[in-house]
C-alpha cells in the first residue's frame, strides 16, 4: 500500500550513483596523475573523508526543511528569502561552469582522441551546435529525455567497469608509490571533487523513498561510499595498465592500447571506448543543461526574476523554452571568456561550494536554535571543509593573484546580475 510508486533504498542508490558518475572521472585521473603520480588514485578516498561532514549536512536539509526548491527552500525557511536566493543562484552559475568544462573537454576529445581537426580549428563553432544540439533536446517530453540518459548511462559505466575488470591480470608490481608525493594529494583537490558533484541532487527524492525522508542520508552516504570505491578502483587500474606517465600525458581514455591485445582488436576496443566516453562526456553536458534549466526554472516560476513572464513561457511538451534559450545564451557566452580547464573547474567548485556554505549556515541555526550540540559540531566541521575545498578551487585557477580575480570574475559579475533582476522582479514590490 504505502510502498506503492515508491523507490526501495537499493534502487535509490543506484540512481544516486548515476547521477554522481559523470565525465570528471574519464577526464580527472591524467591531471591529477601528472600532479601526485603514483599516489594519484589516493586522491578519490581523501576528497570523500574531507568532504564526508558536507554530504551528511547536506543529506539531512530535505529532512529539515521539507519541501520542493532544493537549496532556495533550504536557506529561504533557514535563513531568509536573499539567502535562499543567493545559494540557488550561485548554484546555477556553478553548473554553468559545468557546462563549459564539458564544452572544452569534448571539444579536447574530439581533437586530439578522435583525430577531428575541424573541431579544433572552428572552437566556437562546434560550441554553437553543440549549445544548441542540447538545447533543442531539452525540449523534448521529459521521458523520451530519461530514456536517451538511461541510453548514455550504459555507455557511461562500460570503460570504467571493464578497467577494473582488467586489474587482476595487469597488477604491475614494478610501480613504486612515490609517498613524497602524498602532499600533493592536496592540488588534486579540486579534479577530484568535481567528479563528486552530484550526490546533492539525490537530497531531494526523500518523499519517493519508501522509507521517507529519514532515509535520505544513507542512501546518500552508501552512494558517496560506492562511488569513492569505484573511482579509486578505475583510477589505480588504469595506472596499472598504463604506467603513471602514460596515464598523466594520455589520460584513461587510452587504456585499451596498452592491454597487447592483437591489432585488430585492440583498435576496435579502443574506438569502442573513445566513443563511448565522447558520448559521455555528451551526455554530461546534456544532463548539466537539463539541471541548470530546471534550477533557473524554479527562480522563474516562483516571479523571483524580473521577466519572469516571458522566461516562464512553455511548448506543448511543458518545457520552459525561453528558459532554454536564455541559458543557451549564457553558456556560450561563459565559453566564450573561459577556455581553460582549471577555470572551469574552479568556477564549478567555488559557486556549488557557496551553496553549500548557505546551507550549512542554515542547518547551524536550526541545531543553535534546537540546542543539538552534536550535529552542531558536524556542521562546523562540514564548514571547514567546505572553506578549504573553496580555498584550493581559489588557487588552482592560476598562480597569478590578478588572474584568479579576472577568471573568477563571472562568478561576482553573474551574483551581481542575479541580485539587480530579483530586485527588479515584480514580487519585490508588492507591499501587503
């Protein structure tokens, strides 16, 4: 009865996992093997216990601040209304960092994998199909959209799963962990956390689970736990595989060639792999758009944007198209200023990073306020986390004290903008 379209904890896990496992894992272990070498594959269980305190903060708000709007209903019924809306709009310009890291790494794929020099010599052209290919799909009925992700998400799992698979017959005992390298562990902060995104979207489906809200942690928390295990897995096969400086000078994507197969069928595994991880790395930015369409869409719907009438408006398949078009203009425009990794990585950390803070300082309030000292202590260590994890995305970005400010500068620029459309919304001056 009561158990009824209702999602069973496995089955919630694993749609955790999928939406966690992305494109950061086929493209994060070749930087951060060319930083930490041998130690490298450390790397995956160290963000998971440094990040631990956020993602049990994070799992509990849906608990304690029921209702739909994810970080906005959060910070709004935590803090207040400005706070709600700073946390979700620096979401949204999060996942337009996001987006524009997939940009630039399919675009990498396409060249210096697949051989595709057009793709290289016409940059803002493949951005322009590309925006526009994912834009024009979003539009789609919401299942024929799940049923293209479910598609993907087999091509997805495919390398990582027979990478691991291979490891019993490719242990290289001849690679010698370099432990002095282990501080280093530190500059791969930002790669790898990336690659975690996710686990906060699954925060949300606490009233599809059959055993409520209150399940929402642990599934969260085995998800988390699963995911570090299979990213540490692929990570140190792959190396093994391929050898630490192979692996950081050609990434995993690679790794088929280095299996001594005979020709024929090593080139048809590794164009196999190439093209299912070109395909995940497009089904990422499929799914990046499709989330940062909905979080605008939730602003726009709840008249918190000036021009909240004309962005509202939907197609015969209820999708918000001037939503659509609207951050199909943003994105190329991101991609446009930022055409470097690191950036767009480091924007992607540092604006879903405040969202989090927002929240945790929400969460700190509720516990004060209820005299909850443990869960308090909790919070405050996810806080620390989450300041050091904005600190080295801050670094990472460039060594240049100016550069950083001018690269980071569509984070401030986007809050700025976001702040002057709220104020000029019509909701804002409605006086009772």
């Amino acid at each position: 009865m009561s158990g009824r379209g209702k999602i069973g904890f496995w089955s919630a896990v694993l749609m955790n996992i999928n939406i966690i496992v992305g494109a950061g894992i086929l493209f994060s272990p070749a930087p951060m093997a060319a930083l930490a070498g041998s130690v490298s594959f450390l790397a995956w269980g160290f963000v998971g216990l440094l990040v631990f305190p956020v993602i049990w903060c994070i799992a509990q708000a849906p608990r304690l601040f029921p209702g739909e709007g994810g970080f906005y209903n959060y910070c709004t019924k935590g803090i207040n209304p400005t706070a709600g809306f700073i946390a979700q709009w620096a979401y949204l310009l999060g996942y337009l960092g996001t987006a524009t890291t997939m940009l630039i790494v399919i675009r990498d794929a396409l060249v210096n994998k697949l051989g595709c020099s057009f793709v290289g010599e016409h940059p803002l052209l493949i951005n322009t199909l590309l925006i526009g290919v994912f834009t024009l799909l979003n539009m789609l009925p919401a299942d024929k959209i799940g049923k293209i992700q479910s598609i993907a998400t087999v091509l997805k799992m495919a390398p990582l799963l027979l990478a691991i698979g291979l490891l019993p017959f490719f242990f290289n005992t001849a690679i010698v962990y370099d432990l002095t390298k282990v501080p280093s562990l530190f500059m791969t902060l930002p790669l790898a956390i990336y690659a975690f995104w996710g686990f906060e979207a699954c925060a949300s489906i606490g009233g599809l689970l059959k055993d409520g809200p209150q399940s929402v942690g642990r599934v969260v928390l085995t998800a988390f736990a699963i995911t570090v295990a299979l990213y540490t897995l692929f990570h140190f096969s792959v190396m093994h595989i391929m050898g630490v400086d192979a692996l950081a000078q050609f990434g995993p994507a690679v790794f088929p060639n280095y299996l001594g197969f005979a020709p024929g069928l090593t080139q048809g595994l590794a164009s196999g792999i190439l093209v299912a991880i070109v395909f995940s790395y497009m089904n990422s930015l499929f799914g990046v758009m499709l989330g940062n369409m909905s979080n605008f869409y939730l602003l726009v719907k709840n008249r918190l944007l000036v021009g909240s009438d004309t962005l509202s408006k939907t197609n015969s398949a209820d999708r918000p198209v001037m939503t659509a078009v609207a951050l199909a203009a943003v994105t190329w425009l991101l991609a446009f200023f930022i055409d470097t990794l690191n950036c767009a990585v480091a924007i992607t950390n540092v604006g879903v990073s405040t969202a989090f803070v927002f929240t945790l300082v929400a969460l700190l309030l509720f516990y004060k306020k209820t005299n909850n000292i443990k869960q308090l202590l909790v919070t405050l260590l996810g806080c620390a986390s989450c300041g050091m994890l904005i600190y080295y995305s801050w670094m990472s970005i460039d060594p240049d004290a100016t550069q950083r400010l001018i690269y980071a500068s569509p984070l401030a620029i986007g809050l700025v903008i976001g702040l002057a459309m709220k104020y000029m919304a019509p909701t804002q001056h409605v006086r009772k």
